[in-house]
C-alpha cells in the first residue's frame, strides 16, 4: 500500500521543514522524516480497522440510552494506524535515541532485561484484584524490593503504592501530619529551600500547610543558622533534597536534622537525587523521617510516556505506625497483604490509602530486575559513575559556561550552569533550542529558580565518553555563539519539524480538545 501523502500539511507554512538548504518539499516530507498531520485530520468515521458484519436484529437492551448522534472518534485502516503513530514516534526524542541530559530528572538507559522480567506471564498477566493464595510470588517481590530499598536508605519501613515522586511527598507529609496529630500537636508550617522542585511546595500546600522559604548560602546549600532561627512550635516539617537540586551534597544534613527534630518537627527528604549517593551514603544515618525513592529514576524504570511511575517512600521508626494501606505482611508460610478490611487491629494509626491497589507490579519488577543485575558493589559503581560523568561535563564546559557552584568543589549527579557572560539578548532558551538542532534533547532549564538562566545538566551514569564528548563538543560550540551575541541562536531550532512553539500561550491557554475546523 503506498497511500498518496492526504497530509494536511500545506507545503511553505512558517513551520515548513525547510532547513537550511532553503528546499520545499510538495509533500512536507523531509528526507525520510514523513509530515504527519492529527489524527482527526485524516481519519474518518467511515473508515474502520475491523470488519465486522452489521448487527442483526436482537431486542434492544439499552433501555433508550442508545447512542442517538456519532461517536466522532476518527477511524484508520489498520495499516494507515500503524504508520500514523510510527511516524509521530520518529519525531518523538527518546532515551534509546541519545543522551537525555535533563537534571533532575535522572534520565537513564531502561535495561532491556527489566523489560522481559515484567512480562513474564507470571507477573505481566497478574491481576490486582486475584485471590492472595494465586499472587504469593507477586508479593514476594515486592517484599524482596521493599527489603532492598530499606537496606539500601537505612530506614525502618517502606510505604510501596505512590505512584510517583509528588505522590510519595503526599504519602510522607500525610504520615508527618498523622504523626504530629496523633500526639496532639497540629503544626502549620513547613519549610522548604529555595532551590526545591516545585512539587515541594506544591505538595505541602496541597496538604494544607502553609509554605515558608529557607534561604541558600552562596554556597548553594540551606542557610543552617537561617534555618535554625525560623524553628519553632508552628513548624511541622522541613523538605530538604539532598543531593539538592544544585547538585551539591547537604553536608549538614544531620545537623540539620537534629535541629528540626529538637524543634519537634520531622524531617521529609525528597530523594529524587538519590542516583548520586545509592550504595554510598543511608538517609536514615541522616536522621531523616520520610524519602520518596523515584525508581523511574534511580532504580531504571522508564518515565512517564513509558509507563507509570512508582514512588516508595520510606520510613523512620517513629512514621512507621502512620504508613499508608494496603501493605504486604509476612506471615508463616508466605505473604498477606494488609487492607481495610483487617481491621484496627492490623493498623490501628494508618493515615488511609493513597491509591487503589499496592503499587506498580509492573515498576516493581523492573526495578528488582535492576537492582539484582547490579548486586550491592553495582549499584555503588552507579552512584560513582553518574558523579563522575556529571564532573567531566562541569570541568570540560566551566571555560565557556558559567558555573556558580563549581568554584568551591565538585558537584554530584548534576553540572549547573547559569547565563552569565552571553551576549545581550541572547537566553538560556535559545541555547536549549539550538542543542535540538544539534541533535541532543535540552537539558533542564531555568531551574533551580536560585540560579539566573539556569540550566541543569544530568548525564546519568550510562554514558560513555565517546557520547559525553560529543555531547560537550556541541554545548561548548553553542555556547560559544551564545557569548558572542550570535543572533541566529533566535532561529533556532530550523532543522526539527516544529520551530519555536509559542509556549506561555500554550500553558496559559491549552488547547485540550480538537475541533473540526478549528
Ligand atoms: C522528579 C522530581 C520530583 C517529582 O517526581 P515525580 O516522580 O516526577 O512525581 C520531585 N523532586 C525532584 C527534585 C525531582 O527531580
């Protein structure tokens, strides 16, 4: 079938893929690279991808709730389906493409291995809702998981069902607030840095506490004395990252924990960052109540678009009474999980549930797949590379790139940079664009909100040198464009098959639904 391109596409639009040959295809293609229009604009409601013979007669059923108008979901053949979400993936970057250098968000290769493991039949084919005696392995796993991630942080319990890293703050800062309640002392503040991820704040806001700010140092480390002086009878909590999201190690983290919890407040840790210090380093010695573990993140389970996320928390002992159900229990001779339905007895404090079933099955799997392939020596070795690789980006680049927090020493998982010495009128999202030209995803952008024109840039430890040097080759050439004002950085980027989107307007304005001739 070689389909004539019905692409809406109207070859010269300003989004044209033109490049810099200055060539305009009739089609909208480019190369290889096929222009793909909605899929609202080329599906029809007389087309379907199955043949099925009309229904014949049968009483209705419906009771006079049939569907009076047309169902306005578009139809494809099955081949032309296939093409149309094969093509928009080519124009999709992926971590299987190239280097993802987005901070923060701990970018790294999904091990193809983890990918069997979850669709073995005995798991991928589990449903949550099977008697306990038939899923006795499925709760094994997770058990064996959750006895890795307590050896692994220091910690006395884990909470397995968030499902991501905001969810598991949610979890953490429920179990603070039950905590607190429960000895009668119902505080309204918490306190979260400057340079925190905005689900930080988010999160205790969403809780029902008000937010105060704790200053940086010059450093770009929480201010202790600053921090210190706020403390008091109203403090419920702290939310600290540590390594923070300037990419430094908190080294006073257990002074700063001694002092919140001499103040009687408890200490959350957002452990998004804990990639740069598995294996080195336990939160719990730390004294740290609360820690949300991305394994999208450190423990290789893809992200978002590729499946759900899964953010265990763990505990210290004195959270461990409020964490949320259900939760696997061992027992003799296997495994229970804990429910409502247990009753007081089985978790007389729990603060509730926060999801539906325990977990991700599919993210657990994964994860343990992940964690065994390395073993103990592994995962150490993950933390030293992520951090090594991170520094080589931070030393090749801090010539052409103004590194804030490089002076003092070196960083962890994560090199930040800032906007100082471009050229005026040139900005942080015009060096971002152009790396798209060059073929690398942007890093992380203007974030951490402590430093100007930020940009964050995390390698992970999959990376080899070749791909890190050429990854630096093509920043340090950027950059040096960026320094002398060159102004065809505002063009970019001129070689992806969408320009610059007009972002402001597309997060203050979304456009949700597509309307025919809209
Ligand atoms: C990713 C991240 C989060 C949120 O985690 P999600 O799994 O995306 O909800 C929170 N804090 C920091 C520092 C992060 O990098």
């Amino acid at each position: 079938m070689n389909a004539p391109n019905t692409s809406g596409w109207k070859p010269g639009t300003p989004d044209a893929p033109t490049g810099e040959s200055g060539i305009v295809t009739v089609t909208g293609n480019r190369g290889l690279m096929l222009e793909e229009p909605l899929i609202f604009e080329i599906g029809g409601a007389d087309t379907c991808g199955v043949d099925l013979p009309e229904p014949s007669g049968g009483a209705d059923r419906l009771g006079g709730l049939a569907r009076s108008e047309p169902f306005g979901l578009p139809g494809l053949s099955e081949p032309e389906t296939v093409r149309h979400y094969t093509r928009l993936s080519r124009q999709n970057y992926a971590i299987d493409c190239g280097i993802f250098p987005l901070g923060s968000c701990t970018m790294k290769h999904n091990p193809r291995l983890n990918e069997k493991v979850a669709r073995m039949p005995g798991f991928g084919d589990l449903h949550p809702l099977q008697p306990e005696s038939t899923v006795q392995g499925a709760l094994a796993v997770i058990d064996e998981l959750a006895h890795w991630l307590l050896a692994l942080t220091g910690m006395h319990s884990v909470a397995m069902s968030p499902k991501a890293g905001a969810h598991g703050e949610l979890c953490g800062i429920l179990c603070i607030r039950a905590a607190l309640e429960a000895r009668g002392d119902a505080r309204s503040v918490i306190l979260v840095p400057e340079s925190a991820h905005g689900t930080n704040p988010a999160t205790a806001a969403f809780a029902g506490y008000q937010v105060e700010n704790i200053p940086a140092t010059p450093e770009g480390r929480v201010d202790l004395a600053a921090l210190k002086a706020r403390l008091g009878s109203d403090v419920a909590a702290v939310m600290i990252t540590n390594p923070n999201t300037c990419g430094l190690f908190e080294r006073e983290m257990k002074a700063i924990s001694d002092a919140v919890h001499a103040a009687g407040a408890l200490v959350y840790c957002d452990g998004a960052n804990f990639n740069a210090i598995v294996g080195r380093v336990r939160p719990g010695d730390l004294g740290i109540d609360a820690m949300h573990i991305n394994l999208h993140k450190t423990f290789s389970t893809p992200h978002g678009g590729g499946g759900p996320g899964s953010g265990p928390v763990v505990l210290s002992e004195a959270l461990a009474p409020f964490a949320p159900l259900p939760f696997v229990r061992k027992v003799a001779g296997g495994f229970e999980l804990i429910e409502e339905e247990d009753g007081v007895a089985a978790a007389p404090h729990s603060f509730g549930r926060m999801a539906a079933f325990n977990g991700q099955m599919g993210m657990f799997t994964r994860a343990l797949a992940y964690i065994l392939s390395h073993g103990a020596d592994g995962l150490r070795q993950v933390s030293g590379d992520a951090v090594l690789g991170a520094n080589y980006i931070l030393r090749s680049l801090q010539d052409v790139l103004d590194a804030p927090f490089g002076k003092t020493g070196p960083c962890m998982h994560e090199a930040l940079f800032s906007d100082r010495g471009f050229a005026e009128g040139v900005a942080t999202l015009d060096l971002a664009k152009a790396l798209i030209d060059e073929g690398f995803h942007p890093m992380t952008m203007y974030f951490p909100l402590v430093v100007h024109g930020a940009m964050l840039v995390e390698p992970t430890e999959c990376e080899s040198k070749a791909s890190l040097d050429q990854f630096i080759m093509a920043l340090r050439s950027i950059a040096e464009r960026a320094r002398a004002g060159d102004e065809s950085l505002h063009q970019a980027p001129q070689l992806a098959p969408r320009r610059r989107l007009d972002e402001t307007r597309a997060a203050r304005q979304p456009v949700l639904a597509y309307e025919v001739g809209g």
